[in-house]
C-alpha cells in the first residue's frame, strides 16, 4: 500500500505569487530595476549551474564577476546611447 507523501503545492503557489509581484514591480518600474532583477536571476543560475559541475568557488565568483562587468558596461552603453 502507497503512503501518502505531503504536497507541497501550497508553499510553491505563494512563492509564484510573491516571484510574480516582484517581477510586474520591477517591469512597471522599467529601465534600471528590470535590468536588476534580470541581472539577479542571471547570477542565480550561474551559481546553481556552478554547483551542479563542481566549479571551483574561486572561478565560481570570478565568473560572477565577468557576468557583473558585462552587464554594468552595457547598462553604461545604454545609458551613453
């Protein structure tokens, strides 16, 4: 007889309601907080993306840091533009 596993379908639905909220915040506002948020999540699946290959944690950050420089220097060619 199956035992009856515990559904965690309650705490996922808050936290796409919660992800949802931040993220029409951050497209109404536009412009710099999108590009933020974008950012962000960028560097969140790096990390993770790390972390399944067993990337070193130093060339771990020195990849965050590259991803950080590439997005701050086409935000300061936006905004020349």
């Amino acid at each position: 007889m199956a035992t009856a596993v515990k559904s965690d379908l309650l705490v996922r639905a808050g936290s796409a309601i919660v992800l949802l909220g931040i993220a029409g915040t951050a497209l109404w506002f536009g412009g710099l907080a999108f590009a933020l948020l974008v950012a962000a999540g960028v560097l969140l699946i790096l990390w993770e993306w790390c972390a399944m290959h067993d990337v070193a944690p130093r060339a771990r950050l020195g990849g965050m840091a590259l991803l950080a420089a590439v997005c701050w220097l086409c935000w300061k060619g936006e905004a020349a533009g």
